[in-house]
C-alpha cells in the first residue's frame, strides 16, 4: 500500500499540504481530484522523490516500480512499436543479457523470468496498446519523428501503460486524446491490476475506471472508497451534516449565551451563569467545509436569425487537391447541438472550419445566413494570444469602441476578475486562458458557437459551469470533446465524421462506446492481446496479416535460436565427458562438468517449452487469420 503520513509541503511560499494523511490500498485504482492549483500534481512530483516533504513521509513497498507518462515521446528513427517496448527496462535488459550469456544457469533463469513477464507476447501486447490509442498497423510501423508532439505524447502514454507499474501515476492523460482513445484509455484501467493513481477532470473517466477517489482540498488528504458519484454523494452528505451539526451548535451557544446575559447579575443565579459561561468557552466550533467558489461563464444572446444557419450541399473540403470530406449534404439550425463523432485525423476540425467559413468548398456550396455570426473556440488558439496583453487588451483590440467597465463586465461574465484581468496572458493559468478565449469566442454574441476541446484545461466545477451555460444559450452548438460527460449532457444530435463521410450517428453514446470498444482490441491480458487481431479476419489484407505474424515468427526464431545454442553447449560437454582421460585425473573435473551438462540439459527443457509454445501460437494465429 501507499501510505502518505502527516504529509506537508511550502511551494513558493504558499503550503501546498499541512500534515495530510492518507493510505491509498495495494491495487486500488483511485482518481486524485481538486480545484485546479491545489497541489496534485505536486502530489506526484513527492511520490515520486522528484521533490522532498517539508514534513511527514511518503512510504511505499520498495519493491514497487513506479511509472508515469514522460513530457514526451523521443522523435526518433524507430518505430512506435519498438520505442513502446523499450519502456519495459527490465524486458529490454533480460533480452540484451541473453544475447551474451553462456552460464547455461543463467540462460535458464533469464528464460523463466522472460517467460513469466510475458516477454514474448510483448510484441503483441504493444500493438494492441498502440491501436487502442488510436495508432494503425501502418502508423505503428512509422518512426516517431513522423508524428506531432501530440501524438507523440500517445505514444508516452503507451509506453507508461505498456510497461505495468506497479504504482502508475497518470496525470490529465485525456487532454493530448480524443473522444475514442478515452472511451478505450477508461475500459484499460479499469482493468488494470495493480495500483494506479489518476488525476482527471474527466468525469466519466473516473466514474468508469477508479474504485477509489483521493480528494485534495484546503491542504489536506481524504480518501474515499467507489467511484467518483459515490464519492460527490458521500461528501455532499458531509458537508450537510457538518452544517446540521454546526446550526444546532450555534443556537445551543446562543440559547447558553442568552442564560449567562440575563442571570449573571443577580445573586441566586450567579454561579449558575458562571457554570455556563465556562461550558461555552470550553464548547470547541465545528467547522464546516465551505464550497470554494466556481466562477461562472455567461453567453449573450444571439439575434434570432431564420432557419438555416447553415447548409452544405454536395460539398467537399480539403487541403491542395486531395479533399478530406466530401458529398456533404448538412443543415444546422438555431437550435441544434450537434457533437461530431469520430477519431483525430477524420476531419471534424476542417468540418468545424468549413461551418465557420474558415475554408471554403472544393466543390459544392456552403451557404450561410447573410447575418450569421459563428463563435469560434479551438486549443491551438491559446498561442495565438499575446503573452504581454492583458484580458482587458485583448478585448479592447477586438472591440475598441467598448467602454471599459464594459469590457470589465464581459471579462467578469467569463469567470476573470478584476485582477486577472489585468494579468499578462502569458502568466494565466491554462484555465484562465481557456476563460479569455471564450470570452473572445461569444464577444459579438454569435448565433453559432463552434467548440474544439474546449475543456482541456478547465477543472470539473468550471466544466460543469460552462456545461450549464451551453444549456443555457439561445444559439446553435457544434462540440468537438473528449469529454463523453460533456456531450451526453450538451448534445441532442451526434454526426460520425469517418471515412471522409459525415452522417448522423443513429445511436447514444452508450451505444458509440460499445463500438469504439469493438473496432479496438481490448487490452484486458496478453492473450487476448495476441488474439485481438484476427477478430477482423475476412477484411485484412496480405499485407496486415503479415504484420501480425511478424512479431510471432520472431518469437518462435528466437526460441529456437536458444535451444540451438543450449544443443551446442550440451553437445561439447558431452564430448568432454566421453574422453577417457578425464577419468585418469582428479574426480572434481568430471563431477564439475557432470553438474555443468545437468544445468544445461534443465536450461534446454525450458527452453524447448518456449520454443513449443511459441511455435503452437503462431501455428494458431495463422489458422484463425486464414479461416
């Protein structure tokens, strides 16, 4: 178990942890949550030794090997699958040692142990991880220098998830992926068997994946059991009784206040007055836990405009001459709320650019209402802020006729006060940037509001907040989240972009998730990882097959490789013993090489039986793939 006793910790001056206590049971998978800037991720810096505790410890098995998401993933030569597989040190060891090894005792140890982690299944187990996250067999087969820093902080997180942890500490690892890599990330952690630590906003994430909830909050640690409802229930009810327990205290003190007031005067009643004076110097307050405030956003309302907002006709959009989409036949209403559906890289932000007018059809039309006003919030434009402006800049440079207690109240409606609003941009939290380009977004109060992971930074009170705003508003919404919570609540219509089509999604998202998890092999153990890949049999090519089978074959050239050399060495040690001179001299030289040719011949028994298993599994894998 993790225990974290009396735990304090002074970050710049402010603490962080003042004597926080919790013990965080073996295997337990829990969601750390607080308000953004509590210190969780500070949290992970401790446990990690990467910072020390002003006060308290930290203990943990010593034995535990504890892994987390690098910055990034190297932009390297190799492939995904090989930079992945690195990431198991003590794999990568074991096998670079057995390339050299002759001790026959140590060959046999080196197999069992290569044996037990699932050493030879790794290949497949990667490949699975990879394809979960949303990485193909040809993208897996790329080097990672091909790929964004994005997606190369998939690959990170692949290769934390590959290695196995026995303590795993993720931190927001939903912000760098998309609707269907979460929906893939909550069923893998969900059954992951050792202990796991995850920071998220993400409520579905930690109502689907965690048993357990680590609340950090006025500097201190509490740990409750379940999931993350449960755990908002169960503090609710807290705070509702402390409030209970805390009013009947105040008019008992009142009531014995009122006593000592009337009586303290007169004789009779003096030491009465007295007696209860001193009960309510010793009568310690309860203390409440206050709700820290939730700034809201505001969204003005958009001139009623006739239907439609938007339609495409037979229209497609791209980049050069190669379109990304194309037969677009689409309509968008004043009162839609329209989800786009569908992995990175399928084109829901050139459909997004297209709506706003940001591109223009290669063919077909996009007409748009003469009056249309679109509202435009996308994540890579938080570098498109100026690091030296403040809020109140920013919105004066887009609306330079505003009075400022105008531009002041806009900024306020957005959840920035008065003193962050005169903060230079680049000294903003990611929330408060994320806050000032919303308020940017609605400044001229659009009939169309397009959204692109818009929650990336906000902490779950501002995402509930901004939830409640869209509900809220009069004008139409296109979402683009990763956040499922976020869409079941603000979305009546979903549109699956896939394939270079675009069309309504006749399910929920229940119903989107089950399908997600069809389409992307389940990483639940390493059999299955092996075996995901011939659930699509009749629809793979030459070519796939071939790439499933590659790290089978391996497994078996290596096997046999192995048992080769172990023949080798039995073979020689033989000879040895059947020359009579060895029987001429001392007896310890032939008692030496009787035990040697005893160590090989148990190293070759294993090593036959991986060879055995090795071979059995591809010759199973290649009956399934040509069924």
């Amino acid at each position: 178990m993790l225990v974290l006793r009396q735990l304090s910790y002074i970050m710049a001056g402010r603490p962080l942890f003042e004597e926080a206590d919790a013990t965080i049971p073996a295997g337990a998978r829990v969601g750390v949550v607080g308000r953004n800037g509590a210190g969780k991720s500070t949290l992970f810096r401790l446990i990690r030794g990467e910072l020390t505790p002003d006060g308290g410890e930290i203990e943990a098995p010593k034995s535990w090997r504890v892994g987390g998401v690098a910055q990034e993933a190297p932009a390297r030569d190799d492939s995904l699958v090989d930079i992945v597989l690195e990431y198991d040190q003590e794999r990568a060891a074991l096998l670079a040692e057995a390339e050299t090894a002759s001790d026959p005792t140590r060959i046999a140890d080196i197999q069992t142990r290569l044996a037990d982690i699932g050493a030879h299944s790794a290949e497949a187990r990667a490949a699975s991880i990879l394809a979960g996250l949303g990485f193909d067999a040809a993208a897996q087969a790329r080097p990672s220098s091909s790929f964004s820093g994005g997606w190369r902080m998939r690959v990170a997180l692949a290769g934390a998830l590959f290695a196995a942890p026995d303590l795993l500490l993720l931190d927001e690892p939903t912000n760098y992926l998309d609707l269907e890599g979460t929906v893939w990330l909550e069923g893998f952690l969900a059954r992951y068997p050792r202990t796991v630590l995850l920071i998220s906003h993400d409520r579905g994430l930690l109502n689907a994946s965690v048993n357990g909830i680590l609340h950090l909050s006025n500097r201190k640690l509490a740990y409750y059991s379940g999931a993350f409802e449960q755990f908002a229930a169960e503090r609710r009810a807290r705070m509702a009784q402390e409030a209970a327990q805390a009013k009947r205290q105040t008019a008992e003190r009142e009531r014995i206040q009122s006593f000592v007031d009337r009586f303290r005067a007169k004789a009779t009643k003096a030491r009465q007055a007295q007696s209860r004076l001193k009960l309510l110097e010793k009568m310690e307050p309860i203390s409440v836990t206050a709700e820290e405030h939730v700034a809201g956003f505001s969204f003005p309302s958009p001139a009623q405009l006739a239907p439609p907002l938007v339609r495409l006709d037979m229209a497609a959009v791209g980049y050069g001459e190669s379109p990304v989409l194309s037969g677009l036949n689409l309509r968008i209403d004043a009162d839609d709320r329209i989800a786009l559906l569908g992995a990175n890289g399928q084109g829901k932000s050139t459909l997004a650019k297209l709506i706003a007018g940001r591109m223009q059809p290669m063919v077909g039309a996009a007409e748009r209402h003469s009056k249309l006003k679109v509202g435009f919030f996308a994540q890579h434009q938080l570098d498109d802020l100026v690091a030296d402006e403040t809020p109140v800049q920013h919105l004066q440079a887009r609306l330079p006729d505003l009075p400022p207690a105008q531009i002041r109240s806009r900024l306020a409606a957005a959840g920035l006060g008065p003193e962050t609003a005169e903060t230079d941009a680049q000294s903003l939290s990611g929330g408060q940037k994320a806050r000032l380009l919303m308020a940017l977004a609605v400044l001229e109060a659009p009939n169309l509001l397009i959204l692109d992971e818009p929650t990336n930074h906000l902490d779950m009170e501002s995402r509930d907040a901004l939830c409640h705003a869209l509900l809220d508003y009069d004008g139409a919404v296109i979402l683009i989240s990763h956040d499922p919570h976020l869409v079941e609540r603000v979305a009546d219509q979903l549109w699956l972009v896939a394939g270079g089509k675009v069309a309504p999604f006749e399910g929920d998202m229940a119903a989107y998730k089950a399908r997600i998890l069809s389409e992307r092999s389940s990483p639940s153990d390493s059999a299955k990882a092996v075996d995901a890949p011939a659930v699509k049999t009749k629809r793979r090519s030459a070519a796939d097959i071939r790439q499933v089978l590659k790290p089978l074959r391996a497994d078996v050239a290596k096997a046999e490789e192995r048992v080769m050399k172990l023949e080798e060495m039995r073979e020689e040690v033989e000879k040895r013993l059947a020359d009579p001179a060895l029987y001429d001299g001392p007896s310890d030289k032939m008692e030496k090489l009787a035990q040697k040719r005893g160590e090989i011949l148990e190293g070759l028994a294993r090593a036959e039986e991986i060879w055995e298993k090795a071979a059995a599994k591809l010759e199973e894998t290649e009956a399934e793939l040509n069924a």
